[in-house]
C-alpha cells in the first residue's frame, strides 16, 4: 500500500470544482447543524421502528409458532422487497422535488404502519404492516444524503454523512431498549404501538422547520448538469465504475451480515444464554448507544482526515476495520460466558459501524449533484436487497437446517458462520475498490467539465 498527495484536479474528492468556496445562499453554521441534528433524529426514529422487530422476534414467533426461516422472511424480505423497490423511484422524485416534503411524507407513513404493527391478528397481518414501513423508510436516506451533500463541502462530507449514520447505532439502541422492557413489561404489541406514534408529530415538525437548499450549491454545476439526467443513464455511469462496484458489492456483503446479526442476536442470547428480553435488550442498547455510535463516527471522521492525504483511504478504512473485526467475531459467539460475549461486542460493534460513512460519501462524490439521490437510491438498492432482505432469511434458513444436530445451539453456529464469512468476503471488495478509486474519481471529474 503506497500513500499519494491528490492534486488538483486528480479526481480527488476534495479536489471538486467550487468546494473550498462558500456558496452565495450558504446557510448559517448553527442552522446547518440543526439540519443535520434533526436529520439523525429522523433517522434514529427510522432505526427505532426497523430495528425494534428484533428484540420481539422471539414472543412472535411464542405466539404464532412459526419457524426461523419465517422470523428472517419478516424481519428481511417482507420488508426489503418493497423498500427497495420503490426506493430508486422515490430518489428519482427527490432529485427534482422538494427533498424536505419527501422525508416528511415518509416519516408519517413509516411510524403509522409501525403503530398498525401492534394490532396484527396474524402473521399475514404482520408481513403486511412491515411491508407499509418499507415503503415508508425508502423515502428516508437518498434525499436525506442529497440534501446533506448539500448542506456540507465535499471535504466533510464523510464526517456529516457519518453523523447522520449514527442514527443506525442510536435507533438501533432505543429499539432494542424499549422493545426489550416493554416486551417484558406488556407485550411485543404494546412496543409497537408506543415507538411509532411518537414519528407522527416528528413528520411535522420536519415539514415546518427543514429548509431546501439549492442543489449542488457546493459544486461548479453547468447548465446541462441542472437538470435531471435519466434513470439509465445514471445507472450505467455507475457501473461503468469499477470503484462503486466492488464498493457496493462489499457494503452489500457487509449488510448481510450485520442485517443477519442485526435479526438474530438478541434471539441467540435469549435462547443460548437464557437472558430475559429487558435484560439483553439494556446491553444491546447499550452496546449501540456507545461503541456503535463510536463507529459510525470514526469511519468517516478518519476517512475525511486520512483522505485529504490519499482518498483511497475511503475504501481502506472500511477494509481494515472489517478485518480487525473478525476475531472478535468469534470470541462473541463461542465464549461460554454471556457477559464475556457481549464485553467482546463493544470492538466488534466499533469496528463493524465504519463502514457506513466513508461508503455513502464516496458515493455522492463519483457523481454530478442531479445524480445523487438516484445514485444514494441505487446503492442502496443493492446494500438492501442483498443485506437486509437475504441476510436475516438466510440465518434463519441456515439455523433451521443445523437445528437437528444441534437443537437450541443452531442459531450460535448459523450466525458465527455468516457473520465471519460474509466479513472476509467484504474485506476483498474494499481493497478491489481503492485500487480503481483514482481513475473514477477523474471520470467524474470530465464529466463536470464536459457538463
């Protein structure tokens, strides 16, 4: 690995035409930071309602006996199929639309469906409430990503879109926190009910107070690249780039397994170290609240500081950490003590949430300012359908055929095989991704200057 100083002009993400200068319609410091704040407060309520699922798997599937393999279709495909699907869609709406009415729209949509979820009669009353919070969350993170491309320079773009990631680790947290006790203290109903009603309010407040900025305010943007380009036309760009993907097939990879360990470690911890749903969903949160949030910052608060030197550190930074990550892996799922597992956790969890900043930013940085929400759209898209839709299927798939030989243990060895596999494999991507990152960078480049 050799290190380089972009130059001017190398393709570099700081190297963007017009983003060391401030825009004439720039915000103020402190209402730019009141955007990004209650952006991660929108994407906390998002995590909130996604991930509180996981922490309630194992009283509904007591309720309505059903096997893993329809545990990881609720929690994974039924509710991915959708949300990626009118995702790319709903990006194209925000490249050309009001960014801030999108989000507000979904918020109400996303926490309605989660209420609704508490008065599920049946299974097939459940699958249907998660698909209608599918659809709501798709309308989410590409124009929150545009419009934080927009509020911040493309040398701290990483940092803010990391910030606004936290909301995963500190969503994640509050899911696990209070689906946990109030699981325990009611019913998995009630936890439904009592997390989505609050988004209600939250979509208002969104509606009245989120400002739109003018797109690519940060970026020398031509005539021709105001407007809109086609949903073709921006998909074959991306992959004429072999940077994004091997990018995108590596955070796909990456969400496969997390999406799976998201699903199943706290049913693996119920069932393997018979934990109460309060008492492991206080460590989850904790877990999250803490070495989480840690992660997702440092991912791309490294990535802008060891880019400005050489910006194949995006995909550096994800690579090493995932590699790190993977002994501690193991440690989580085979060391006998439950208390030791979860002590394992806290790197684990640092070193897992890097991913997350320097892979969006990069993303918005290989095209034009009219592409990003399509292209935050098309990544995603991909991230989704592999991570979140086929990776909690395929642990519970997997912990069902191992469950004959090895009874309450198979969920232990089904997530330890996916988690450990699916890492090493997200780690080669990575490094195939920085070895073409410079070229595509000056792809996107001509094309700025082409307009």
């Amino acid at each position: 690995m050799d290190s380089e100083t972009p130059q001017a002009g190398s393709g570099s993400p700081q190297a963007d035409s017009g983003s060391s200068q401030a825009p004439d319609d720039a915000f103020s410091t402190s209402y730019t930071r009141y955007a990004l704040g209650l952006l991660v407060v929108v994407y906390v309520f998002n995590f909130i309602d996604r991930s509180i699922l996981s922490i309630l798997l194992e009283s509904i599937k007591q309720e309505f006996q059903v096997s893993d393999t329809w545990l990881g279709f609720l929690h994974g495909i039924a509710f991915a199929a959708l949300y990626t699907t009118v995702g790319i869609p709903i990006a194209r709406w925000s490249d050309r639309g009001s960014r801030t009415s999108i989000i507000s729209l979904a918020v109400f949509v996303w926490s309605g469906f989660t209420a609704i979820t508490g008065f599920a009669q049946s299974f097939l009353h459940l699958v249907l409430a998660r698909i209608g919070v599918g659809i709501g969350e798709a309308g989410c993170s590409p124009p929150a990503h545009s419009l934080i491309s927009d509020y911040f320079p493309p040398e701290r773009r990483a940092t803010a879109l990391s910030i606004y990631s936290m909301g995963i680790p500190i969503g994640g947290g509050l899911g696990f926190l209070l689906g946990g006790w109030l699981d325990e203290w009611f019913d998995w109903r009630t936890a439904f009910i009592v997390v989505g009603a609050p988004g209600i309010l939250l979509a208002l407040i969104v509606k009245l107070t989120l400002k739109e900025p003018v797109r690519g305010r940060w970026d020398a943007v031509s005539a021709k690249q105001s407007k809109q380009p086609p949903a073709m036309d921006v998909l074959r760009f991306m992959r004429s780039l072999a940077s994004f993907r091997h990018m995108a097939i590596a955070a796909a990879l990456h969400a496969f397994y997390g999406y799976g360990a998201l699903a199943f470690n706290a049913v693996f911890f119920r069932r393997s170290h018979e934990m109460s749903s309060g008492e492991i969903g206080s460590w989850l949160a904790l877990i999250s609240f803490t070495a989480g949030v840690t992660g997702t910052f440092l991912g791309g608060y490294l990535s802008d500081r060891l880019g400005s030197r050489d910006y194949r550190w995006y995909m550096w930074i994800p690579a090493y950490a995932t590699l790190i990550y993977i002994p501690f892996a193991f440690a989580l799922y085979l060391w006998p003590s439950p208390y030791i597992a979860l002590a394992f956790a806290f790197p684990a969890s640092i070193l897992g949430g890097m991913y997350l900043g320097p892979t969006f930013a990069m993303t918005q940085s290989l095209v034009t300012p009219t592409m990003r929400a399509t292209a935050s759209a098309i990544l995603l898209f991909i991230i989704n359908m592999i991570g979140l839709g086929l990776g909690p299927q395929g642990v519970g798939i997997l912990s069902d055929l191992l469950a004959p030989r090895m009874d309450i243990e198979s969920m232990r060895y089904a997530l330890l095989f996916t988690v450990t596999v699916f890492a090493a494999w997200s780690v080669l991507h990575y490094l195939l991704a920085a070895r073409t990152l410079r070229e595509d960078l000056e792809a996107k480049s001509r094309l700025d200057a082409e307009g």
